[in-house]
C-alpha cells in the first residue's frame, strides 16, 4: 500500500484528522479539499479516496482541539528565539513527541487547552499551531526533497504528547485581550478549576487513577477500552492519548454530558451550575467555613 496512505490512515485511527497536501508541498490540495483544513477527517473512507487520487500527497495533521504544535524554522531566526525564551525564563522545553522538518526546522507537539488559537510567537521563526492551523505530518515530502521524520521510533507508535508549558500558552496570547478572550479570562478563574485532577475525575467518573497517574477514558470505545490512556496532571488537568483529547474539569463534564468545548454562554453556566451542585463551596470557600481552632486559653 501506498505509505503515504497507509501513515495517513493510522494517523485517523489515533484520532488525528487528516487533509491532503500537495505533492511535496504544505499547501492543501485545492481539487480535493476545497475548504482546507476545515474539510480534514478521520474517515477512512474519503481518506483512501482522496490518496487514491493523488498518490503523492503530501499528509496535513490538523492542530487544535486539544493538539498543539510548536513550528520552529531556523531559516527565519524560529531557533535563536526559541532558545532565547528559554534562556529568559531559566527554563528547558520539557521533553515530548517530535518531528524533523525537510527543511531542518523542528515541530514539537503538544497536549493543550481546547481553545488554544494558533499565533506566530515573537521573535521572529517560531508559531504555534493550534486551532485553526495543521502540520505537515511524517513520511511527507518537503520542497527540498527530504522527509518529515519522527525524532525516534517511540514518538510514532505513542504518540504521547507533553502537556504545553505555561509560558507558551502566554506567549501564543493576544497582549490586548479581545471581549471574548476577557469573558474567558473569568471563567478560567473559577475556583472549581484548583480542585486536583485525581479528585474530579473519580467524582465525575468513578475511576480511579493508577500509579502511572493514568485512568480508563470514559469518552472513547464506550469507556471500556483495556489500557488505560487519560493522563491527569499536578496543574488539575487531563489529556487522552487514546482520542487526543483533553482539558480541565468543565471540559471533562461538558464532554460527559455530550457538550462541546470551548464552553460558552448558557453552556458555560449549565455545567458550571452542575459542579458546584456536585462539589459544593469551591476551594477558596470551602476553606472560610473550615471550623476555627480555640484560641488557647479560653
């Protein structure tokens, strides 16, 4: 089988929608996808059809919905910047799935918050690629001839993204926050989002996590599946490596009751309203009602 095709559909099993891009190229194939990245898919169906038609192609990861992408090209400065943020912060980027470019750029994959939207960071050479954006996926053919190639085989067959760093969702940030950007700003600062992963998850599940941090993910395979592939992390957030997807605790329950991020409006207050009738006080109250400890003496 062609194995352009056949990286395409295993791609599609993961969970990770497709588009087909021109022949050593980064632009969509315009006959097949007349709108783009809005037309990718995990359908094995269009996906064989549209490989059978272009052979060729080159394989467009889409980005977002919980898939972030750090696109560094050196030949515009992307690796000067990239060190000098890390230099800046006294940080290192935290280890994760990676790919080489054929142009000797990198791409660095990450597990993100749904609402993320691709930007071009500064400095110059580095973007994020987010909602709305792809990724020129491995075994594609770049226009210098060479392939996209996995750093190591394990980053392949896992495809186990780290979770992005904080500083890069700052960054990838408007500076000048838009009225709806301010309306996420607040809900993002609800308390009900300090309670720790482990504690929500089996609350709203009943599962508990394993050593490894991982539980059975209740959103794909009908929450039967054999190994368990939601992670929970220390910053109160999830991520599946099973259907790449992930969040925190308002993702989770809107997901679970067959609602789809981002939250907005009346969404946003319905399942807000069912957390805190299922948790109670948030943190923050729930510590001023804690009972006071007799002074001594009295």
């Amino acid at each position: 089988m062609n194995e352009l095709l056949t990286a395409a559909l295993d791609y599609a099993r993961r969970g990770l929608a497709v588009l087909p891009l021109q022949p050593h190229g980064k632009a969509p194939c315009g006959h097949l996808v007349p709108h783009g990245v809005k037309n990718a898919t995990t359908d094995p169906a269009t996906i064989r059809d549209w490989w059978q038609r272009e052979r060729r192609a080159n394989i467009g990861l889409r980005t977002g919905r919980g898939l972030a992408v750090l696109d560094v090209d050196p030949r515009h400065g992307g690796d000067r910047a990239l060190s000098a943020h890390l230099r800046t912060r006294g940080v290192r980027l935290a280890p994760t799935a990676e790919v080489a470019t054929g142009g000797g750029g990198s791409h660095y994959y990450f597990a993100a918050p749904e609402h993320l939207r691709s930007a071009r960071l500064p400095g110059g050479g580095l973007e994020l690629k987010a909602d709305g954006g792809y990724v020129v996926a491995p075994p594609s053919i770049h226009p210098t001839g060479q392939r996209y190639t996995w750093q190591n085989a394990r980053d392949l067959k896992h495809l186990e993204p780290s979770r992005l760093p904080h500083w890069l969702s700052e960054l990838a940030a408007p500076t000048t926050p838009t009225p709806a950007a301010r309306g996420r700003a607040l809900r993002h600062e609800d308390p009900l989002r300090e309670i720790p992963a482990a504690e929500y998850v089996l609350a709203l599940t009943g599962r508990t996590a394993n050593r490894a941090g991982y539980v059975r993910c209740p959103l794909h395979k009908a929450g039967q599946e054999r190994t368990p592939s939601l992670r929970l992390y220390d910053d109160a957030g999830w991520y599946c490596y099973g259907c790449h997807t992930g969040g925190d605790i308002f993702t989770l329950a809107a997901l679970l009751r067959g609602l789809r991020p981002p939250l907005r409006g009346t969404d946003f207050l319905t399942v807000q309203a069912a957390l805190r009738e299922h948790f109670g006080p948030p943190p923050t109250t729930r510590a001023s009602r804690a009972p006071q400890t007799a002074k001594s003496g009295a």
